[in-house]
C-alpha cells in the first residue's frame, strides 16, 4: 500500500478502529464498526441527496431562465433542508383500502436498495466500504431491486393511477436492465475484472477506459448514459412518475417521509448512474493526466465528486431538454435500436481487444 | 439502411436540443426573467399591457375626458362601472350639457376584460399597472375614478 497517498481524515478513522478494537472482543468491535460505517454511509447520502435536490432547482432555474431558491439561507442552500426538516414532522396520511404491510414496506425497499449500492464505490483509494471482487455484479443487481419497491408501492396504494406507474416501472426497468447490463459488459471485456478497485487500477498507466476502448467505449458510454436515465425514471423516461397523466405515479399515495424516501431515491440513484459511469468510463478517482498524482495531501475524492457532478449534470441537461417519451416509444428505443447496437458493439469491443487496437 | 441513418439524425436533432437549452443555461445568470418582487418593489415597472385597474387620468388643471357618455357602464358585463351623472347649463353656450358626478368602478367585480376601455369613444380611462390591491376592508375596492371638484376638459365632446 502507498502510504503517501494516505489522506487525513482516513488517518482518524484507522485510529478510530484500533481504538474500538481495543476496547472491544474482536466479533462485537467488526460489528459495531460495520454499524458505524453503515450510520455514517445513511447521514451522508442523506444529506448529498439533499443536496442533489436542491443542484435539480438550480439547474433546472438556469435552463428555464429563472434565479431559483434563493431565500432560505445563502444562495438557498438551506432550502432542501427545510423541506427536509418539513417532511418528517409532517403526518403520514394514507387511504382506507390499501395494503398496510406492503405500503409502508415499499419506501424503505426502495431507499435501501439505493443505499446499498453506494456501499462497493471507491470514493478514494481508501474511502470504500466493500470491495468485493464482483463489485459490477453487485451493483447490476443491487439497482435493480429498487424497482420492486415501485412495485409494491404502486400496488399496495390501491389506486389506479399508482399501478399504471408501477406497472410502466416494471416493463421499463426490465426492458433497460439489459442496455445497462450489456454496456457495463462490454466494458469489463477491456478490463477483465469485476473488482471496482482493479478497474480503477487498470486506467491508471492507460488512460481513461473511455480513450482506451475508443469507438465502442464511447458507443457503450452513450448507450450507459441513455439507459441508465430511464433505469433511474427520470425525466425524458418518467412515465413512472408523469405528473401530467398519473398525479405523480406510484407515490401518489404517499405523504410526508415516505414520500420524500422515494424522492431521495431517485437522486441517490442518479448519483449511482453518474458514479458507476464515473468508475466505469472515466477513471474514478484518478486525476485527469495525473496532475495531482503526486500530491500527497489532495483528496482523490475530489476529483470522483467533480466527475460525478459532471454526468449529473449531464442527466438534469437531458431531463430539462427533451419531452418525455410515450411508452411504445420507450420499448422501441430499448428494443430496436439500444439493445441491438449493444449487442453490435459488444462484438466491436471483442475484435478490437482480440486484435490488439486498444489505445 | 435507413435504420442507421435514423439513429445518425435522431442523435444529432437531440443535440440540437440540448444545443439550444444549454445556451439557455449559460446566458441565464445575466438574462434571467424573475422578478424578485416584494424586494424591488421601487424599481419594477410592469409591462406596457399589463391590466391593473382601470384609472380615469387627470390633467394639471383638474381636468378629465369623460363627457359622462355612459358607454362604460353599458360596456360593462357585470355591472363594475355606475356613472352618477348630472345636467348643468354650460355658461358659453346658454345650453343643458350632461356631465358626470361621480364615475363609480368597483375594483372587487372587475374581471379586467377592458371592454369599457375599448368602448369609451374619449379614452378618459385607461388601464394602470398598479396591481397591489389587497386593503382590509371591500368597501375600499370601489373607487370614484373622477378627482374631487374636476371637470370635463373643454372641447372634447365636439
């Protein structure tokens, strides 16, 4: 290990665990650890998917030639936290009919699902919960779980409107499963591991997998960002949501914290998308270059966040562009075009690798 | 092969879109449309054709356009304009001449269509951009719109 390129705060948390470990039998320490890891993970997602929000407003201000939140706190930055703050002292209301178990099991489904999936991302080199060796694996089904939580939500709702959103989650969650699942695939072809940390090592002498692969990675890149939109049910893929046809979807029903656990999941979400294209395409953490590969107090994570942000980006300049999709058109996209050119390109990336013409 | 030219024009009119929302985003910090209302409060100026409240403007000398025609208050489709009117006899001419006494508008009724600004053959009234209308008591939102002791402006009725 390189212990120069050991950050400070990553020091605190060494000392932290020697500490537990010596106060503790060596079983409970691991699991109060992993607890802590685990709150720490919650408090800072939380707050990042806060913060994602309040980015949505912004951006979505500045395309629409509008200021934004502006009033609570500098800039508004305190806005989402209010409404935060706001949503959890609301009352959870709910209808007569519903399916009580499945409708209150719904919201956590999805919020964990989401959160689980954070655990495998290697923020930095030492900033990582869990670094299995099928970390791609993981992540593809980890994301895709999330969507039986829309499920039941749309169904236990007993409502009309929720379960044609559920339903419409279902086919389109099931259809770009497989865009998401072929792109990733061709790129672990040029990686030849699963493991997020080696895939992550290996751009390190040559460059970004994105220049590495060229054409197909590029292809497979832009087919990510398209399928990984809809994965997320965002907006030109919301016919989930579609607050001019369904209300607003499978959360209809939902009031207060729960309604605002499935508004959180969608941008923690989002931020999965951006990270695992962020890992996948563009290096993670590694600086552009290697300009800062030598300085030894720069946080890698730095360079992850900006990353990330920048496809975010990407994603709200898709959702505050384009009108949203009428579902046949949906399923044509996935069908006829994304999935076969994926399936062209998967090819493509196996002859340039066969023949050596990797950058 | 039209299947591959598809995809080639479907990628660049998406571009194309996001082309023209991302100018849209660069040039918003300096051409943004909000209005930041209850803090420039002195400063902004409503639009030329924004409909406030109808206003009756009046000249230096306290005098007015309104020859008490009545076709306002015809105008009118739900009754937001009474004009209480008078004769006098006019001391050039030795003749009974109508002016009008009170030109009432009942701002709480208006529903700002304009037809009695459409109608009214003298343009004595307009609209005014003044939008602020809230008072604690209705019977403020009727307004008389002639200014005590004013007259008709000589001249306008010929």
């Amino acid at each position: 290990m390189n212990f120069t390129q050991m950050i400070i705060p990553l020091n605190i948390t060494k000392t932290i665990s020697d500490w537990i470990y010596s106060i503790m039998p060596e079983t409970a320490a691991s699991y109060t650890i992993m607890v802590i890891i685990a709150v720490a993970y919650l408090a800072l997602f939380a707050v990042a998917g806060l913060y994602l929000v309040l980015l949505e407003r912004k951006v979505a201000a500045w395309f629409q030639l509008r200021i934004g939140p502006n009033r609570v706190g500098p800039w508004g930055l305190l806005q989402t936290m209010a409404d935060a703050l706001k949503l959890v002292s609301k009352e959870l209301t709910s209808t007569i009919k519903i399916d009580k178990f499945l409708y209150n099991l719904a919201p956590y489904f999805v919020i964990v699902s989401a959160l689980m999936a954070m655990a495998v991302f290697p923020f930095s080199e030492q900033f990582q919960a869990f670094d299995i060796n099928i970390g791609v694996f993981f992540l593809i089904a980890i994301s895709s779980i999330g969507v039986i939580g829309i499920l039941l939500a749309g169904w236990s709702s007993n409502n009309k409107y929720a379960l044609i959103g559920a339903m419409r989650s279902g086919l389109q969650t099931i259809s770009y499963e497989l865009s998401v699942g072929l792109s990733i695939l061709t790129m672990v072809l040029l990686t030849g591991t699963l493991q997020l940390s080696e895939i992550i090592e290996a751009q390190r002498t040559g460059g970004w997998l994105i220049l590495q692969g060229h054409v197909p990675s590029i292809i497979a890149f832009m087919i990510f960002m398209v399928a990984g939109t809809a994965e997320t049910n965002r907006a030109p893929f919301d016919l989930v949501e579609a607050e001019s046809e369904l209300g607003a979807g499978f959360h209809t029903e939902y009031s207060g914290m729960k309604f605002a656990y499935f508004f959180l999941a969608e941008f923690i979400n989002m931020f999965i998308i951006s990270s695992i294209a962020v890992v996948l395409f563009f290096g993670g953490w590694l600086s552009p270059f290697g300009i800062t590969e030598n300085i030894a107090w720069f946080p890698q994570v730095f360079w992850f966040i900006i990353k990330v942000l920048g496809l975010i980006f990407l994603m709200m300049w898709f959702r505050w562009t384009f009108p949203r999709l009428r579902v046949d058109q949906l399923l044509t996209l996935e069908w006829k075009y994304l999935l076969p050119l994926n399936l062209m390109n998967i090819v493509l990336m196996a002859i340039v690798i066969w023949l050596n013409w990797t950058i | 092969m039209s299947y591959f030219s598809d995809i080639y024009k479907g990628i660049k009119t998406l571009l194309t879109g996001m082309s023209v929302t991302g100018g849209y985003f660069i040039r918003a910090r300096k051409g943004a449309i909000t209005q930041q209302y209850p803090d420039n409060r002195e400063t902004l100026k409503m639009f030329d054709r924004f409909r406030g409240e109808v206003v009756m403007p009046h000249n230096a000398d306290n005098r007015h356009y309104c020859t008490g025609c009545q076709s306002c208050e015809i105008a009118c489709p739900n009754g937001s304009i009474e004009i209480i009117w008078d004769r006098a006899v006019d001391p050039e001419t030795g003749k009974k001449k109508k002016k009008i006494d009170k030109h009432i508008y009942h701002l709480s009724m208006c529903t700002m269509c304009g037809l009695c600004i459409e109608a009214c053959p003298t343009d004595a009234i307009v609209w005014a951009p003044n939008f602020e209308n809230s008072v604690y008591d209705r019977s403020k939102l009727t307004k008389i719109l002639n200014q005590p002791g004013s007259s008709v402006l000589d001249g306008i009725e010929d």
